[in-house]
C-alpha cells in the first residue's frame, strides 16, 4: 500500500495511531498482497468500523462474524 497523502515517517512516531491508521487503509484501500491480524482487527472494531463505508463494514463484518449472518 503507497499512501501518497500522509507523511508516514511523522505518524510512525505514535505507534497506536499509525497501527490504526495503517488498519484503516489496509480495509478501505486494499491490502496489496499484505495480511491483517484477524485478532488485532476484532480488538480494534469499534474504532474502524466508524471509518469504514457501509458496505464495506459489511462485508468486513460478515467474514470476521459469519454466524451472526
């Protein structure tokens, strides 16, 4: 993922914030051959999913919880 908006190396200087930021970017813009943990992204939902589009929330949603569907 190339983010060309964001001055990475500043955010890297708040570890919480850039986890969550680069959290973010991964579910919005795509993963570009990376991989999330699933456990780090369930501990974190609450925070995402305000930050997510809908259908994607959705989505995301249904493959971390597919029995609630």
């Amino acid at each position: 993922m190339y983010n060309w908006s964001v001055d990475e190396k500043y955010i890297r200087r708040f570890p919480k914030q850039y986890k969550l930021w680069r959290m973010e970017q991964m579910l919005s813009y795509g993963l570009d051959g990376e991989k999330l943990d699933k456990k780090e992204t369930i501990a974190n939902w609450n925070y995402l999913k305000k930050r997510l589009d809908p259908k994607r929330r959705q989505l995301i949603e249904f493959l971390l919880w597919p029995k609630l569907f």
